[in-house]
C-alpha cells in the first residue's frame, strides 16, 4: 500500500518551498526538466519557485507536465503551488489548460478544489464534462444519482454538449456501482441511439459484482450478439463465488506485496503490514489499540476472516490493527493539526474489515479520511463512506 498524508500545516502558497540560500538548484529551466522527467515533484516545485524569484519565464508545456506529475503522485499540496503560479502568469488560461488544472485535482484526490474550478470556468467543453464526470463517478462522489443526472443533463440542455457513447457507458457505471441495476438498465432502453456491446458488458459486469445474474445474464446475450469475442463461458455464467484455494492465494499476493508510503512534511515513512520499525511505533500502535476500544464501544466487529493467518482469535484482531492502511492513518493523527483531512494511497484494494473501521474511525477523531486504494477514493467523513460500500 502507498499513501500521503499531507498536513494542513503545509503552506498552500509554497513559502516553505521559497528558494534559500542554501538550496541545492541553481533556478534553471533545464532543472525543472530533469527534475519533471525523474518525477521529483517537491523538487521541481522548488525550482519554480527560485525560477519565478529570478523572473525566469516557464512556458504552457513545462507547466502542464508538471501537473501531470503532481496528478501521478498524488501531490496535492505542489499541485495548489503549480496551480498558483500557471494563473499568475499564464493568465487568461484557454479551456484546455483549465481542464489540465481540474484534471490534476481529480486525480489527487481533491474534489473540492476540482469543483471550484470547473464551477469558475469561463468556459467548458466536451473534454471538461467527460473529465469531470469520469472522475466524479470513479471517485464515488455521485453516488446520488440525481446529482450526477443533473451533471449529465445539463452537457447538452445548458451547452448544447451532445454526450458520446463513453459517457452513457460512465452514466450506467455510476447508476449501478450502487446497486441499482433496474434504474441503469432503464436508463439504457431510453438512450436515444442503439447501446453499444460497452453499455451491455458495463451491466452486465455490475451485475455480477451484485449477484442479478438474471439480468447478468440477459446483459451477456446482448454483448455477445454485438461482440461475440467479449463473452466467453465464464463471464455468462453471472456470479461465481470464488474459491476458498483463490481467496487463500489472493491474501498471499497481497501479503507480499502490501506496503504504505506516509508523506509528512517532505518526509515519506515507508510501513508494510505489521511493520514495527518506524521511530513513533510504540505511539501508532497505542493509538490503534485505544481506538479499537472505542470503536468497539460503537458498535465495531472485528472481521478476522480477512486474516488467513491459523491463530487465534486475539491474534487475528492484533494482525488486524497491523494492516498498513490503519499505520498510515494512526501516523497520521498524530503527526497533523486537529482538523485536517488525511490522505493515503494504497497500492491494493482496502480490506472490508479496514474499510468498516475507517469509517468508524473518521467519526470518533472527527476527519476526513480519504484513502486511494486500486479501485477507487473512498472519502470517509462523520461514518460514512463516498462508495455507499461499494468497491
């Protein structure tokens, strides 16, 4: 697993970034290059900073890379730098830049900021609609469906903005990410053009995650006679439980290869599961006990059936407390001011039993928690999830 926290200490405007006389650059475009390439964020930012200090122009392409890398690697606090410094001095911005910008925020993670740019645009075209309702639906932020109908609605009756194919295969996806499978398979019969063999195979995919294997099914039929290569017997066969062996083999990949990244202050803390080493160990692990008391109090049920481990059932809730995602967050709430969401991201798929406690979690320290995990964000705020449970 890999996750950021980044603190609501750290300056949006950079200062701690500001260049110093005893910087290691030297303020040159040919650094801020090298450093875009290598994917050193924090590093190039620094650059653009001691560039702007020596009035060193930096052109629209520099620029966009730039956000490109702060999107990769989820680093929000450089992104709100670079966004700074692109509308002082690229200002007025076409709509491609801004939906560069919107794009950068969505991929960190930040709906928030990603909002208040697409609500101040000047302008918005097809590009901005599809980054935004993409995002939106993956980042399970519609989950209200009415809310992403009226986002899909106004493309064309506020624009004049005609949705493509991809955006009703995206609209079926948020629909039925939920469960609802009946509104999106309704939603489909009204499409006003002929649903391609990818709104078919959506349903048809929601349908297993869901267990409606008759409505899996009738999905199946109707890929098949659009795109006989997209179906074989397997996916016709709607929901198949899968094996005890698999799930044992699943938990062995993920043993290997779960590990956590936390980002705090320009420092990153590497933890795996069950990771002991990290200087403040004696504190996280204090915090996660203490919390489980209370989360128990709240109602909590350890799910030690997420532990493949053969020990008893003390030690599997120990193991549990040890899952990465939780260290990154413990570390977290320690380390940051009261009151400031933490952000982590997670190589794998959060496990259900972390995913019930985080949103317990989140309501008993009263922070947002908002973990990137290998199939979504998941936003947990006051014991609630943004997925509705799904992922």
């Amino acid at each position: 697993m890999v996750g950021s926290h980044l603190s609501s200490n750290a300056n949006p405007d950079g200062v701690s970034a500001e260049a110093s006389n005893d910087s290691p650059y030297r303020g040159t475009l040919e650094e801020l290059d090298s450093l875009c390439v290598e994917g050193k964020v924090k590093e190039a930012v620094e650059v653009l900073n001691l560039l702007e200090k020596l009035r060193i122009p930096v052109d629209l392409p520099r620029y966009l890379l730039l956000m490109r890398q702060c999107g990769e690697t989820k680093s929000l606090t450089e992104a709100k730098i670079v966004h700074r410094h692109a509308i002082q001095h690229l200002s007025p911005l076409k709509v491609s830049s801004y939906n560069k910008i919107l794009e950068m925020y969505l991929e960190c993670g930040s709906v928030d900021d990603a909002l208040s740019i697409f609500n101040n645009m000047p302008e918005r075209n097809l590009t901005t609609w599809d980054t935004m309702i993409t995002h939106l639906a993956k980042n399970g932020m519609l989950g209200d469906i009415d809310e992403g109908m009226l986002h899909f609605e106004s493309m064309s009756k506020d624009y004049g903005i005609v949705p493509s194919m991809a955006h009703f295969v995206r609209v079926v996806d948020m629909i039925g990410s939920i469960g609802h499978l009946d509104e999106a398979f309704e939603f489909i019969e009204k499409m006003p053009m002929e649903p391609s063999a990818d709104i078919w195979e959506t349903l048809m995919n929601l349908c297993r995650v869901h267990g409606n294997t008759g409505l899996g099914d009738r999905c199946a039929e109707l890929v098949e006679q659009l795109d006989p290569s997209r179906v074989n017997d397997q996916s016709k066969a709607g929901l198949v439980p899968p094996k005890a062996s698999d799930l044992t083999k699943e938990g062995e990949k993920k043993k290997l290869a779960s590990k956590n990244l936390l980002e705090v202050r320009s420092r990153v803390h590497e933890y795996r599961a069950g990771d002991t080493s990290h200087p403040e160990n004696d504190k996280i692990y204090a915090l996660l006990r203490g919390l489980k008391a209370q989360m128990k109090e709240a109602g909590y049920i350890p799910e030690t059936k997420f532990v493949l481990h053969d020990i008893d059932q003390e030690g599997k809730e120990e193991a549990l407390l040890a899952h990465s995602e939780r260290l990154a967050v413990a570390y977290g709430l320690l380390s940051s001011s009261a009151r400031s969401p933490i952000r982590v991201i997670k190589n794998l798929r959060v496990c259900g039993d972390c995913h019930t406690a985080l949103k317990i979690i989140s309501k008993l320290v009263g922070r947002e928690l908002i973990i990137r995990d290998a199939k979504r964000f998941h936003h947990f705020k006051d014991g609630l999830c943004s997925c509705r449970d799904y992922w």
